[in-house]
C-alpha cells in the first residue's frame, strides 16, 4: 500500500475498498454493458460485479461504472449523500483520479445517489450546438427496472436505437423527471445522457431518445 | 552519448503490450467518446487520436474503435474491399491475433465484431454484431469547405445547402448526381454524414441496421456512430432519386445476383469477369452448390482459387 | 484457438523479410553501429528527435537504423514508441537564458555581451565534395582552439530589446491556464499560440522552410531579422508535488531562433519589434528559423495585420504540417481502392454512353437539317 492510500485510508476510518479484480478486462466488460445500454435505449444490460464492495451510498454497479468511466481527464460531481461521504472520495479520488466539483455544469460525469430529490437536468453542462459532445453524463443511481419494482408507470421511448418503441419502467425518479428528460430530448443535439444504475443491471437514456406520452 | 539515451528495458520485451495494445487511459479516452457519439448519431466526436504501430491512412481509427470496445470472448472479422485476404486485412487481423489473442474469423455470421474499410457484408447483420469503419476523411462537407472552423458552423446551424447545391449542379452538368462512393447521408434527420468510402450500393444497408455501427478516423480524429435501427437517409432530390448501381450479370463464380461485383481482368484481350466483392459470402454460396456462369471456365477457376489462396506474392 | 488465415499472409512475411534483408544490405560491409549514427549523423538525429517528438538519441539513432535513413518513417517509428510511454508529468519551462552555449549569433548586432560564438557549422564552408573523407578513416582529429568564455553571461538579445522597450514583451502566462497538448487533446481551432508552437515544433522541416521562403518572397511579409539563434545545453526539471522543489531530470541539446520583426504599432500600442519564436531539438537551425518566420506570419490576427499569404493561414498550416499524417494519407493509395474504382468505372462508362448518344443525335440533327436546306 502506498502512502498516499494510507493517507486517505485513515481520514475514511476503514480500509480502502478494492477496485476491479481485473482492471482491463472487467472495465471492458462493463464499458460494452454501457455501449449496448447506450445503444439500445432502455434495454436492461446485466453487469458482473462480483468483488467491488465501494462505501455506502455508492453502489457496486456506480462503482464499476465510475472505475470504467472516470480518470484525470473526467470531473465529477456527487450529490449531497455522496458528497457527505468522505469514503466515497476516498475511493473515487484513489481509484479514478477524477477531480471531485462543486459546481454541477462543470461536470462531464455525475453521480446521484437520492435520485428522488436529484437537482433539475438543466443544471448539468448540456453541450454547445459546435460541441455537443461536451455535455454531462448524469448516473441514477439504486434504479429498479421493470413495472413492480417503480411507483411512476412506464415511459415509452422511440427514437435511434429503438426498432419500434420501447416501454421503459424504471424508478425512482423525482416527478418532475420526465417532463425534464422530454425538454432535453428537444434540445437536440445538445442535451446530457442518463445511466440508470440497478442492483446488478443498467440502462441508459441518450439525449437522442424521446418520450412518447404515457398513456394511462 | 548523455545517461538518459540509454534504450530503455521495454524494448527489449516486444511482445508485452497491454490487451489490444492500447493503455487503459487511452482506451476509456475513445469509449468515452464512443458514448458521446452513439449519444448524438451522426455526430462527429472529436477525440485525441493516438499515433499507431501502423500508418495513418491504413485504418488507425478503426484500430482505436476495435481496440477499445474489444473483449476477450469476441470473435473478430477483418476485411478489406470485402474481402478477409487483402493485404491490410491480414496485417491487421495479425495485429489484433497478436495483442489481444483474440479468436478471428473470415464468416461474417460467426463474427461478434467486424471491422470493414470500403464495404458491408452481402449477409444482413444481427443485433449482437458490432460494425466498425476505417474512415480516412469523416467530414462529409470537407471537399466543399476546406475549413474545419466553417463545417462545425455548418453541422450546427444544419446548414447542408451547400451539399445540396453540389449534388443538383452534379445533375446539371452530367445528368447524374456523380458521387458513387463516401455518398453523403442523412442521420436520423439531422447530422448529414460520411458513410466511409463505401460504394453507394451499401448504403441502403445502413439504414435502420439491426447491428450498431461505429467509424473511426485516426488522422482526423474524430468517431462516430450510428446506433441499432437509425433512420440512414441517402442524400437526394424528388426527380432525381437516390439510386444504387446495377450490375447486368450475377457473379461469375457464384451467380449471386444484387450483390456488389469487382471487375477481374482475365486477359489482354479484353476478357473479364465479375466477382463477388464479399468473398466470404460468395466462397459461402459456393460451398452450398451455387455456380455461376463462369464457375467451369479456367480463366475463372484461376480467380476463383486465387480468392481462397494467394492474391499477391 | 481457431485463427483465420487467408491469402497475402505468406506475401507479408516475405515482405517483411525481404526489406531486412535489404536493409542490411552487403553483409560484407560492417553494420552501422547506433553510436556511429548518434554521433555522425547528428543532423539526422535531431530531425527525427523533433518530429519524433522525443528526445532520446539512441532511440532515434535506432530508428534511423531501422528506416534505412529514411528519416519521416524513422520520426513515425519515434511517435509510435512514444505514444505507448506512461506519463509523469510536464517539465518547467526550459531557460534558454541559462544555455550552456556552443553557438550563439545575432545578425542584429555586430557585438553584444557574451559576444557571436559561431560554433559548428556549415555556414561560411565552402560545398565542395571533401574526399578525404571518402577514405574509410577520417584521420587525425583536428585541434580546435576554444575562446575561453566562461564567465561571461550571454543575454538573450531579445531581452536587451526589451530593457530598451522597443520588444514586444514576452506574453505572460497565466498560471491558471494550463498550457495546451495536442498529443492529448484534438487540435480544434482557433488555435492559441501554445497549441501552434508545438504543432510547428514538431512540423516537417521541408513544409514549414517552404512556408518560411514563401513570407519572403512577399506572401504575408514579415520583415524578419535573425535577432538571435542559440544552439547548446539546458536542463530540464520537473517540479516533484511530493518534494516541493524542482528537481534535475537531465540536459537536452535545442536550437532556439528568435527573429525579430518590424511592427508599425496600432492605437493601442507604440511601435515596437515582435517576434517569431522558434525551438527545436537538437542542432537544427533550418528549422528553428523556419519555425520562427512562420510562428510570426500567424500572429496576424493579435498584431491586427491583413491575412492574404498562406503562411498566416492558422488553421491551413497546423492541419497540413505533420509529416507523420502527410505521408499516412498520400502513401494510404497504394492500398487497394478497387470497390470504388468500380463504382467510378461503372458511372464513367454510362457518362461516356450518354455522351455518345447524344453526339449521334446531335450530327443526325445537323444532317437532316443540312439536308432539308
């Protein structure tokens, strides 16, 4: 152990949790969950993550998805409970080396761990109309898919990706969300990206997918 | 000589690169980029482009694109003009045999990734495939507008008039709109993009294609995708309508009719065939029992044997 | 393991084979030895440090083995390797004002403090064939008399511009913006003077001599005087977060030409010299002031003069400099096109029919009409 790492281990007051058992080989494997998610809005992807035990509230699968993700080049914004962690840091700032920020348009990626009370979309960067590309990556993070385990009824998606439309059960979201998720979508090409993070699946909704409305 | 020009341990190990050659900044470097693309289809995503083991222009994006998307259980098919046996389609399937020890594949059904340069395979792709292009010149305005600074304007405010333009005075002069490959597309009706120097024939096979499809150009430096099912529009006008080349014969070795034919050359005395450009697809038909016209023609059988073995010495 | 092979696997390695073999040319003559190149070919070595963009002469000297002596694959061989090295940090800038100097001249003054140290070079030899050096051994080493000048500080004369205020002063740099890298950032436009500076600095040296010939023959004119070009030793320290102090990492040999140019002053400043920047490493001076000339022709916009040449034409030069790209793309044509030679073959052909026809049409029309006459 370096000593750096003891460093910041003694600040968290536990050991420092592992990361990726085999950092090439499952950061592949969970990067191709997130392209098919991306690529197939959503559509459930299962991901393996045996062995990654992150502080709580981060959880195993935004903890593979942070560790496949981030680095040097990636700032990173935490909600309030995850932010409150200094665990988390710990563990985000050892394994990724992705500056932890303040301010949620400064982010390229964020992470909500109380996604019932997560800030608007609109605060993250949404891209400029010359670079879209430079907008937000925001990750939901305890997501239940699948109409029993949500309180909202299912979304339907159209759009790139989706051969025809798609229902899209998934939860929790704060009520305002899909009203949010629709203006985004508008906004086209600019517009941020959404990864939902389950137990042991994900699922992504890229700014190019629209909401149809719901009937009920 | 000074201490520091000494030459250093890794050199002396070739052999030990990192799984598919690429450090692992640098594959999340193009996977992030990868999101962004599939994120806005159509969108050509900047990304800092590494210098490779292998020339710029002889695929360094797809390379990136492969390498950074490559697991261990895929199976990867490498072609070339079509075809598994060109020259740069075995060097580069070595490359990746070499650094990844990947399992590869000339059968474009047993493939879970193909990488192409110049063409799409004749059998309809599946959703667990991936397809990834070599693009040597990404921006589809660029022979219209030079300046990089002017086409991100143009992409922005979707302001194609001007490719519009060159394709109806096309017609005005010649009577034919006469781009016949890298035809320019429409992406999920917004970003006009570069299908890649394909031939024309193929792109209506992009259009709402079961298997994602990522390009990538290295010396350019950009990537990007078009997802499953996109809506691919061919760039055309009312009266004068996108439309694909024709072939008047089937194959000759295989009969195949509708699909893409190279010219072989059998003689100087103006003898010629056409040949399937996919070969897998016609060494495929071939082995079910389709023959040609020309399958029992010696000349033939010379180009036919030629596909399977040696094509260069 | 199942692993595809095909036609043109065997062709490749007989290639392969066959360009060693050739390399090594007549076993009978003894291999070049990487120090004989490091040491004898030090022109070349520098080159291909500098487009190689890293600075290791064995490594270079290796390359240059390699190539045959072709020296743009060599600098491509160099990018390849260095691309796969871990990164520890960046350097503090260099200070050439410290150079430990084996040439310095100005063509601005006839003497100055430290004085003209003309060094090695081929400036005032005259290009006749030296066939003594045909014979195998090149002989006794010639003596060569140094002037002491130890102590003597060698200012930098665009500094002693400066003292006077008649330089532009050196742009200062703002330690909240880090300084641009386009080895880890696609280069987009416009592009800062950090972001062009190390594109040229690792340019061809035939593009941006061409460029430069090209100020002076009046495309974009920059009334370049030579100011001062150095040639010589600097360290190169690294600042160690961990130590809190620089620390040495080594010499590195560089050539550095600042040209001095006229500028007629706007309503926001007083006429003054600006000047073109150039450094390159190694002894290098063709492309040092190169580099300058064409660093000042892009500096148009900040200095408010008309951009007509294309020397000033930002976003043409940096996309258009690199060797490495250059020849990936010309050369990229030797690969087989022949799908899309088709697909030209096949439109050719229908044009050449149409045309025909309708040159047919055309006479049977002149001909009824002459015949209705």
């Amino acid at each position: 152990m370096t000593a750096t790492q003891e460093t910041q281990t003694s600040q968290a007051m536990t050991p420092l949790a592992a990361g990726f058992h085999d950092p090439v080989h499952d950061a592949q494997a969970c990067f191709r969950a997130v392209m098919n998610a991306m690529a197939r809005p959503g559509t459930r992807q299962s991901l393996d993550i045996a062995g990654l035990t992150p502080p709580a509230p981060l959880t195993s699968v935004a903890a593979a998805l942070a560790l496949t993700l981030l680095d040097y080049d990636t700032p990173v914004w935490l909600d309030k409970p995850l932010m409150a962690s200094e665990a988390v840091k710990a563990f985000l700032r050892f394994h990724t080396g992705a500056p932890i920020v303040n301010e949620p348009v400064e982010a390229a990626f964020a992470l909500v761990a109380n996604p019932g009370q997560m800030i608007p979309l609109a605060s993250f960067n949404q891209g400029s109309a010359e670079y879209p590309d430079r907008s937000a990556t925001v990750i939901l993070l305890g997501q239940g898919f699948g109409a029993a385990r949500t309180a909202t009824p299912a979304v339907t998606l159209t759009g790139p990706g989706i051969q025809d439309s798609t229902a899209f059960p998934v939860g929790p979201v704060p009520p305002v969300f899909w009203e949010q998720v629709a203006a985004n979508s508008r906004q086209f090409p600019r517009g941020i990206d959404l990864i939902f993070a389950g137990a042991a699946e994900i699922a992504a909704l890229p700014r190019s997918t629209r909401i149809l409305p719901t009937e009920v | 000589m000074t201490d520091t020009a000494r030459i250093p341990e890794s050199l002396h190990e070739q052999g030990e690169y990192n799984f598919a050659y690429l450090d692992e900044q640098t594959k999340r470097m193009i996977r992030r980029a990868i999101l962004k693309g599939i994120a806005i289809p159509g969108y050509q995503v900047p990304f800092a482009s590494r210098e490779m083991p292998m020339p710029y222009g002889w695929g360094t994006g797809g390379v990136q694109v492969t390498a950074a998307i490559l697991g261990r259980s895929d199976c990867l098919k490498m072609i070339d003009q079509g075809s598994d046996d060109t020259t740069n389609a075995v060097s580069l399937r070595g490359f990746f045999e070499k650094t990844a020890g990947v399992r590869t594949t000339c059968e474009t059904a047993e493939a879970s990734i193909i990488q192409t340069r110049h063409r799409i395979p004749e059998k309809d792709l599946r959703e667990d495939q991936i397809l990834v292009f070599q693009v040597p010149i990404p921006e589809p305005l660029r022979f219209l507008e030079p300046r990089e600074t002017e086409t991100r304007k143009m992409h922005a405010l979707e302001d194609y008039g001007l490719m519009h333009v060159k394709l109806y005075e096309d017609i005005a002069k010649n009577g034919h709109i006469a781009t016949t490959y890298a035809y320019p597309v429409k992406v999920n009706d917004r970003y006009v993009m570069d299908p890649s120097p394909t031939p024309k024939f193929d792109n209506p096979k992009i259009d709402r294609m079961a298997a994602l499809q990522l390009y990538g150009a290295g010396r350019e430096k950009r990537i990007y995708a078009i997802p499953p099912y996109t809506k691919v529009k061919s760039l055309d006008f009312e009266d004068y309508p996108f439309e694909i080349q024709k072939f008047d014969k089937p194959c000759g070795l295989c009969g195949a009719e509708n699909v893409y034919l190279d010219e072989v050359i059998l003689d100087d005395k103006g003898g010629r065939m056409f040949v399937c450009s996919d070969s897998d697809y016609c060494e495929e038909r071939r082995a079910d029992g389709h023959l040609g016209p020309m399958a029992a023609d010696p000349a033939a059988a010379r180009v036919g044997n030629t596909r399977t073995g040696e094509t260069i010495r | 393991m199942y692993v595809a092979v095909k036609g043109g696997e065997k062709a490749i390695r007989n290639a392969h084979k066959l360009t060693a073999k050739r390399r090594r040319g007549d076993t009978s003559v003894p291999a070049l030895t990487l120090e004989q190149i490091a040491q004898q070919l030090a022109h070349s070595v520098a080159r291909v440090m500098g487009e190689g963009s890293l600075y290791d002469e064995t490594l270079a000297a290796l390359a240059i083995k390699q190539a045959r002596g072709d020296l743009i694959e060599a600098a491509f061989l160099m990018r390849a390797y260095r691309t796969t090295l871990p990164r520890f940090g960046y350097s503090t800038p260099v200070d050439t004002g410290t150079m430990l100097v084996e040439r310095r001249i100005s063509a601005t003054y006839k003497d100055l403090p430290g004085g003209q140290v003309l060094g090695p070079t081929f400036d005032y030899s005259h290009r006749l064939l030296d066939f003594a050096l045909a014979a195998e051994d090149d002989g006794a080493e010639q003596p060569v008399e140094m002037t002491d000048n130890d102590d003597q500080a060698m200012p930098r004369v665009t500094d002693l511009l400066g003292d006077e205020g008649l330089m532009e002063p050196d742009p200062v740099s703002d330690g909240g913006t880090p300084v641009g890298d386009l080895t880890r950032e696609p280069l987009s436009f416009p592009a800062d003077r950090d972001l062009r500076l190390q594109n040229l600095a690792r340019g061809d040296e035939g593009f941006l001599l061409a460029l430069a010939y090209s100020t002076q023959r009046g495309y974009g004119r920059t009334h370049p005087f030579a100011g001062e070009i150095r040639y010589g030793e600097v360290e190169v320290e690294f600042f160690a977060e961990e130590l809190g102090f620089a620390v040495t990492l080594g010499a590195i040999k560089v050539t550095e030409c600042q040209m001095v140019n006229q500028f007629a002053g706007s309503a926001q400043a007083a006429p003054t010299f600006t000047r073109g920047y150039g450094l390159v490493f190694g002894q290098a001076e063709r492309k040092a002031m190169s580099m300058s000339m064409v660093d000042r022709s892009m500096r148009w916009q900040e200095l408010g003069e008309e951009p007509v040449a294309p020397a000033q034409d930002v976003e043409f030069v940096l996309s258009h400099s690199d060797n490495i790209q250059a020849t990936g793309f010309v050369e990229h044509l030797k690969l087989p096109h022949y799908v899309d030679f088709q697909a030209e073959l096949d439109l050719v052909h229908r044009m050449r029919t149409e045309w025909f026809e309708k040159r047919e049409q055309q006479e049977q029309g002149g001909a009824a009409q002459e015949a209705a006459q």
